[in-house]
C-alpha cells in the first residue's frame, strides 16, 4: 500500500473513445504528477500540480488532458489517443516540489 | 547526451555480495538525488534520497553523491534474491520556478542476484 491509489489497473480503449485515469493519495501532500512509461524508455514526466494549479505541461499533446479538483485528486483525461500512447501511466505526489515522490501503482492503458 | 545516464545492464552478482549501482548527470544545477526500485510490473518505489555530498547509509542501502564529478551512486551490501529489480536514478534540478517538482529519470539498470 503506497498511500496512492490509481483506478483502473488496466485500460484497453480504440482510438475514438474517450477514458479517464483517477489517482488518489492519502499522504497529506500537495504536489501531484503524471507520468508515462514506455518499454525501453525512462519515465516521461507529463504534468506537475502544486495547490491544484498546473504549473508544469511537458509538452503533452492535447489529447492528453489533466484536472485537479482538489490537493488529493488527480485525474488524467483521454480522447483520440494513438496506438504510441500505449504505455503504464503513473501518478506521484509529494510533499513540495523538492520532497521524495511517491507512486501509485499505474494503469496499463492499451490502444487499439 | 543524455541527461541522466545508467547503465542498463543487466548487473548479476552472488547472493551476499555488494551490488554496486552508477548513475551520472549532466545537469550542474541539479539539487536533489533519488533511487527507485521497480519490480517488474510494479510502480517504483522509493529507497534513498540524497542532497548532500558524501555517503548516506539505511541499512543495507548506501548512496553515495559527487557533485563535482555528477555522479551518484547505490550501494547494496548483502544482496539478496529479493533485490532483483530495475534501480532507477532521479535527479531533479535546484527548487521553485520551472523546475518544481521536475524529476528527470534514467533508464534503470537491471539487477539480478543469483543464489
């Protein structure tokens, strides 16, 4: 149990359907990221949320959209997503932007 | 060149031995060092961090930091069949404006410890 909770674990979904990954953590932290990782690649840093704002965007195509309501949600929204959009999506949060992270379990998001 | 660089491996040593894992970065104003342990088919999961110069021991972990040189470093003394994972090497850059919470990651080396 990592304090972190991503719901779904697995995700296979065309490229015209619209989906949503949820994370959650239970940590008390207010710094929240999305990540995706690839095979063979390193983990890609996609975005960062301080306070519910979104303070970084590594330059994620559009079809991938984030929302923050709240210090302890994250949600990552897809639509139109592409067969190299196949990859383990990761959440982290921490405590500041400068505290270790800490991982949720991902979800393994397959497209058709 | 790559921001964050490691080799991938894989690193196999005996059961009981020292595993010794590298990592080096390119960036000079990089602050803050972190080590993640991933299981295959798993999410990372934290081990060691470290902002100072020097060594830093828990247990049977030790890291090790050179700014100078841009070189981390993990130790595992008495490896064990349960330490085979994939050790990823984070760096993140000094704090606030665009590098707040900007973790750049390394491939990950492969280690396997043999019975």
């Amino acid at each position: 149990e990592t304090g972190v909770t991503q719901t779904p674990r697995h995700l296979v979904m065309g490229m015209t359907n619209k989906k949503s990954l949820k994370c959650e953590q239970h940590l008390g932290h207010n710094a929240m990221y999305w990540y995706k990782q690839s095979a063979k690649k390193p983990l890609e840093l996609m975005f960062v949320y301080s306070l519910e704002e979104r303070v970084e965007n590594n330059s994620v195509p559009s079809r991938f959209s984030p929302e923050c309501p709240n210090s302890s949600h994250l949600f990552l929204h897809l639509h139109t997503l592409q067969p190299e959009d196949s990859a383990l999506y990761l959440c982290a949060s921490s405590q500041g932007g400068n505290q270790p992270q800490h991982f949720g379990d991902g979800t393994r998001l397959s497209i058709l | 060149q790559k921001e964050v660089e490691q080799n991938s491996g894989p690193l196999s040593v005996p059961e009981g031995a020292i595993a010794s894992l590298n990592c080096t970065y390119s960036d000079r104003g990089s602050q803050s060092f972190f080590w993640y342990r991933q299981y295959s088919g798993k999410s990372p999961e934290l081990i060691m961090f470290i902002y100072s110069n020097g060594d830093k021991e828990d247990g049977r972990f030790t890291a090790q930091l050179n700014k100078a040189s841009q070189y981390v470093s993990l130790l595992i003394r008495d490896s064990q069949p349960s330490d085979s994972a994939t050790y990823l090497c984070a760096v993140k850059r000094g704090s606030g404006g665009t590098s707040y919470g900007k973790l750049t990651f390394g491939q990950g080396t492969i280690l396997t410890v043999h019975p």
